[in-house]
C-alpha cells in the first residue's frame, strides 16, 4: 500500500474529528448563552427588586436585544410600569422596542399601542394622538381609535372626537350614538354661553339623529327657550324630557320655575317637582321640591310637605331645614337651641354627596355627565334617600 492509499483510510477518521470539533464550539456557545442568559434576567429582577428601575429597564433592554423571546418579558414589564404609575420606565421600554428594526411586525405594532398609552398615562396629548393615529389598519385599530377618542375629549377636540367614534362604530359594530350626542352637547353648550343661538340649534339637532332620548338635549333646549322667554318651545322641550328621563328634572328647576312663572302658573313647577320626587325620592330632589313648597306654598304647606317625607324617608339634611322652619315659631331661647342643632347637622351633612356614579360608585355634590372617576358618559344618578 502507497503512502496516498493510506491518506484515504484517514479520511473519516478527519472529517470525525472535524464533527466532533464542531459539536464542541457549538455546545460550549449554547452552554455560555445558558449561563449567561439567567444571570442577565436575575440581575434585571435585582434591581427590579431593589427599586432601582432606570438600572433593571437597561438590564431587561438588553436581554431582548439579545434573545428575541424576551420581547413579551418587555412589554409585560412596560404595562406593569405604566400601572404602577412609572410612565417615564415604562416608555423608554415601549420606545426602545418601536426604535429597533428587528424586532417583528406584530410585537412592533402591539409595543407601539403601548407607547400611545403611556404618552395617553403621561399627559402627552398630541403625541398619544400621533401614535394612536399611526396604528390604522393594523390589529390594534379598534381599540387605539376608541382610545384615541378618549385623548380628544379630554381635549375637547369634540369634531375629531365624533369621527373617531364614527370610525370605532364601524370597525366594533357597537352603537356610539349615545356618547356622539354627548359630544354634539358639549358643542351646543359652548354655543349657548357664548349666545351663538344658531350653533346651539344645529348642534342640538345632530345630537338627536345620535340619540332621540337625549334628555341632556332636552335640558339644553329647555334652558335656551327660557332664557329667550318663548314659553311655548320651553314646555315643549320640558314635556319631551318628563317622557324621556324624567329625573333629569332636579338639575333644571330653576328653568322649570321661570317657565311656570312666566306663564304665571308657580303651581305647577312644584307638581313637577312633586311628581319627579314621588318617582325618584332623591335627596336632591327632596331639597329642590321643599325650596319651591316654601316660595310658592309658604311656610307651613312646606312644613306639612317635609314631615310628610321625612316620615317615610329619613335626611339629616331636610331634617335639619325642618328644625330651621319650626325655629321660626318659637321663642328666643328655643330658636336658638333649634337653630344651633341644626347647623349642626348642616355641618355634619354638608359633604353628603348628592349624585353617584352608578358604574364605578363615584360621589360627588354636583352632576357629572361624564363621570370623573370611570370615564362613563350618563352614568351619574342623583342619590336616592336612605
Ligand atoms: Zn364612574
């Protein structure tokens, strides 16, 4: 056998080595990124821990530069931020996963909503509206737009506000008429106070092809009728809002008073009160209902009126107004007592909230039509007597 002959029964012998030499710098590449993986994740939740936040969002950010199944812990970690109430964290996360070019389209666009969140979070209105706008015709349109709205009333953009409703209807099929009447409300009642008549019409008219049941609109053109004197259209917008929400009446009883004043007819603003009261039994009503008994009825019919409800309905705050009424009668040293004890129980009532949210149990002493507390258009309620 030559010498070349013995080179070929080398052959497999080389190429085993070779195998065997590239199974090695293979294992030991994975066995380095096995450890040093772990070790880059337990120094992030270190700091994590620790409360060092600008430190653990640098560790994570480098992690899933490195291995892209780290993207989730990302963003995961960023809503986590933004709920904790971390926005500037939480954006540079979401920011630096938009920045980056190869991270997937799906990721890319979900860490972008993000984003549009945390500027939402943060204030930042018109960068939320840039970002949110920038997701049309990706899988988070729906939902950026219905956010995208939210940003525009806060702005009081109410014309973009209505389209981008528009647009949330027709891409969710759910009905937004309701909160599109609300908008064209918000723009008739800037017209009213700066007496545009005409603007307030239109305004109102576009609100009821949204929502025929608007009582809001009824009250809006209640007031407007009343202001211009023209009773006539003034009873007509009342009668519609006794059909359509009837209890709305307790925040238009000073327009209700000067319609049936002005129609020379008193009584009948305190049967409407009385009628609202017998159907709601508010404490808000109940306070409005005795101020008309005592301007129209007097003293004593006011009185009757009070223990009448008082039996069936206890109020420390009425009751208060009734030992203010009998103080009236009675003599120096007796009024005194009476009059203290029920500024007593003034004081002790006085932040007894008189309307609610009905969705998320918000209280306040005035009527929201958006609630302050869940975002809810219509949800408050005047709070009925205990
Ligand atoms: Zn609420």
């Amino acid at each position: 056998m030559t010498g070349i002959d013995a080179w070929w029964l080398l052959l497999p012998l080389a190429f085993f080595a070779l195998g065997w030499l590239a199974a090695r710098v293979d294992i030991r590449f994975v066995l380095r990124e096995a450890r040093s993986l772990p070790a880059q994740y337990f120094r992030g939740l270190n700091f994590l821990l620790r409360q060092e936040h600008d430190r653990a969002v640098e560790s994570f950010v480098d992690i899933s530069s490195r291995d892209p199944h780290a993207l989730d812990l990302q963003l995961a970690l960023g809503s986590l931020f933004r709920q904790q109430g971390k926005i500037s964290e939480a954006t540079r996360i979401h920011q630096s996963l938009v920045d980056r070019h190869d991270v997937p389209k799906d990721k890319r666009e979900l860490a972008q909503f993000e984003l549009a969140q945390d500027f939402h979070a943060a204030g930042l209105f018109d960068r939320a509206e840039v970002v949110y706008e920038s997701l049309r015709g990706t899988a988070f349109e729906a939902d950026a737009e219905a956010r995208l709205a939210s940003v525009l009333e806060q702005e009081k953009e109410w014309d973009k506000a209505i389209a981008a409703r528009q647009r949330v209807e027709r891409l969710t099929g759910t009905p937004q008429g309701r909160i599109i009447a609300n908008y064209h409300c918000e723009i008739a009642e800037a017209a009213f106070l700066r007496c545009d008549q005409a603007g307030m019409h239109s305004a109102l008219e576009a609100a009821l092809t949204h929502n025929r049941n608007s009582g809001r609109v009824r009250l809006l053109q209640l007031r407007a009728a009343v202001k211009a004197e023209d009773w006539k259209v003034a009873e007509a917008a009342l009668s519609e809002l006794e059909r359509v929400q009837p209890e709305l009446i307790v925040l238009a009883s000073d327009d209700v008073e000067s319609l049936f004043r002005g129609l020379g007819q008193p009584q009948r603003w305190l049967e409407q009160l009385a009628g609202v009261q017998a159907e709601t039994r508010s404490s808000v009503g109940l306070s409005r209902l005795i101020d008309a008994s005592l301007k129209v009825e007097g003293r004593e019919a006011a009185l009757r009126r009070l223990k009448r409800v008082l039996a069936d309905q206890p109020s420390a705050r009425e009751a208060a107004r009734w030992l203010e009424l009998e103080a009236q009668v009675h003599g120096q040293e007796a009024a005194e007592t009476m009059t203290a004890v029920a500024q007593l129980l003034r004081r002790a009532t006085d932040r007894t909230p008189g309307f609610h949210c009905r969705q998320c149990g918000f209280q306040a002493p005035r009527y929201y039509w958006k609630c302050p507390g869940c975002n809810q258009w219509e949800s408050f309620a005047a709070t009925p007597l205990s």
